[in-house]
C-alpha cells in the first residue's frame, strides 16, 4: 500500500504560470472556484474549461502529474455524476428499462455537475503545483494583512499554514515507512473491506501521531534558537512586486472570463 500525498508537493518549471504574483494566482483561483458554482449551462462550462485548458497549458506541467492530484477524489466525481444521472429526471426520456429511467436532464446535470466540480479541483491543484508552500503561505499573508490592525494574528496564522504544507509530503513519506515495516512484520494491509482495512491501519496511527509530535517539538526548539516571533513586521528575502507585464494580461484574462460567464447567465444562453 503507498500513501501518496499531492498537497505540497510543488512542480518546478519555468512557466508563465510560475512567474506570476502568487497574490494575484490566489485571488484568480479563489475566484474560479466560486464562478465554477455559477456554471449553470455547457456554454459556461466550455468557457471555464478553456479557461483552466489555457492556465494548465501555460504552467507546463505534466498531464499525468496534474490528474493525480485528483485521483483520491475521483470516486466522489464518479457518485456525483451516478446520482445526477439516474436521480434527476426532467425533459425528455432517453432510456427505460424497468425501474431504470434516464432522461435528458439527468444527462446534463451529471455532465454538468461532473465536469465543474472537476475543472475547480483542477484548478487548486495547478495553483498548488506552480506555487512552492512559502510562496503560497507569504501571498496569503500579504492579502490578509489589514486584518493585523483588528488583532487577527495573521502572520502566525501564515506560518501554521506554511509549516503544515511543508510537512504533509514528510509526514506521508513516513506513513509509507511505517506501512512497510508493519508489512515486514506481517501485517496484512492489502485487498481488505474498508472495515477491515480501517482495523488494520489503526496500529499505524500511534506511530505516526509519535513522529509528528517529535518534528514539532524539535522545530519548535529551533524557531526558540533562533529567536523567531512571526510578528508583522519581520521582512522577506524575496519581496513580490506585481508585474504590469507579468501579472496585468493575466489579471485581464481572469476580467474577461467573469465577464464572459457573467454575459452567459444573464442571457441565459
């Protein structure tokens, strides 16, 4: 069994995707996310999916690297697209066989649905793999940052997100360890129900729970070594500067595709 964990894991490549602000990355795809449960027709769907087509173009990543990103959910996509079909019955009757009713509607929905819910996760997926965890964690931060003056601890807040990313690849690395020595001692963790494999994992959790408990102990010794607050204040290696030639046609573009969509629901096309 192997534990695989895509959180974190940045891809490096020199893209335009890359190069961008991550300010203005995570702004674009807090944005198509929420515009994705706006999609209420195929016309919108063709926008949003030429939109994320164009981004995963330009990022340079592999196909392959991209869509296992969300392999552990395609499962929930598969349900999804099950319960639409067979569950919502309006417009025009496609199939019946018996009990097994499949009507125009359910098609759409479960094609609608379906896809949406995958261009969003495509899009997280594309933003974690272009943007190293630090990245990510400082463009947050930056964001948030009036929040400082009503005495929300951002900076600290940005700090548990950076080292919880930075953590997950480690922590699943050493969930892969402890399955392979439990195996070697000869623990039974493959083809089992998911009761019985539930079961199975349960000694895994002690040891797992141990070593994370060990890595903050001993990052928090070192944060003490090292005299780190994480007040506002502290200042960056590298300061992100928005880039008029960089940032501006991407920000134009993210304009662009909420008007689009926009124009597509109100005319209900």
């Amino acid at each position: 069994m192997a534990l695989r964990a895509s959180i974190g894991q940045y891809y490096s490549a020199n893209s335009a995707i890359h190069r961008l602000d991550p300010r203005a990355k995570l702004v674009a795809t807090v944005a198509f996310m929420a515009s994705c449960f706006f999609v209420h027709s195929l016309a919108g769907l063709a926008i949003a999916g030429v939109a994320v087509g164009s981004c995963v173009a330009l990022a340079n990543v592999p196909a392959g690297r991209l869509l296992s990103q969300i392999k552990p959910i395609a499962l929930f996509l598969f349900i999804t697209s099950f319960i639409n079909l067979f569950f919502v019955q309006t417009g025009q009757e496609l199939v019946g066989f018996g009990p097994i009713r499949i009507f125009s509607g359910g098609v759409e929905a479960a094609i609608l649905y379906t896809f949406r819910f995958f261009l969003l996760l495509i899009a997280g997926s594309l933003l974690m793999l272009t943007t190293t965890p630090t990245a990510l964690t400082d463009g947050a931060a930056k964001l948030l940052a009036p929040l400082e003056r009503l005495g929300v601890p951002v900076s600290q807040g940005a700090l548990v997100l950076s080292i919880a990313l930075r953590f997950v690849p480690t922590l699943a690395q050493e969930a892969d360890n402890i399955v392979a020595a439990q195996t070697a001692r000869g623990a039974d963790l493959e083809n089992k129900g998911a009761l019985a494999y539930a079961r199975a994992c349960a000694p895994l959790v002690v040891p797992l729970f141990a070593s994370a408990l060990r890595h903050a102990d001993n990052l928090g010794r070192a944060l003490d070594a090292r005299c780190y607050t994480g007040d506002a204040s502290r200042t960056h290696y590298h300061e992100m500067r928005f880039s008029p030639h960089a940032d501006g046609p991407f920000a134009a573009a993210c304009l662009v595709y909420l008007a689009g969509l926009c124009v597509i629901n109100l005319l209900g096309i």
